[in-house]
C-alpha cells in the first residue's frame, strides 16, 4: 500500500476586522489554494482570534466568506479534517 501525503494546514490569529482588504483575504487563499493544490489528505487547524479585539459580530459576514471560499479551494479529491 502506497503511503499517502498528509498536508497540515495551521491557520492562526488571522485578525479580521473591519477594514481588512479584500486583497489581502484574496493573496492569502491564493497563497493556500497553491498549497494545497496536490493534497491527498488535508487536516486544517485554525486556532487564535478571528477577530480584531474579539469582535465578532462586527466581522462575522467576511469571516464566514473567508471560510466558504477557503472550502471551494480544497481538492475534489482531497480527504478533509478540519479542525
């Protein structure tokens, strides 16, 4: 049995906020979609703020989008565990 390649993606203290450019979100998935473009096997962890002084609500719509967009860059073929 062939042994399969585990890719380890550590997201932490991304610190969206108000004003966080849409550049920035758009290198930043271009940058992992680059990647983890030949992984077999993806594990993601995100761990730290999401928010800028824990604001949340303030930035829950581009966080949630962060995450979907961060979804449809993984491989079809890619087995997933997100943590």
């Amino acid at each position: 049995m062939k042994a399969r390649d585990i890719t380890i993606l550590h997201l932490s203290d991304l610190h969206f906020d108000a004003h966080k450019e849409a550049f920035y979100v758009n290198s930043l998935l271009s940058d992992i979609q680059n990647q983890i473009a030949h992984s077999e096997q993806l594990i993601i962890v995100v761990t730290g703020d999401l928010a800028v002084k824990g604001e949340v609500r303030k930035v829950e719509t581009p966080i949630c989008k962060f995450f979907e967009d961060l979804h449809s860059c993984i491989p079809k073929t890619c087995e997933l565990l997100a943590v």
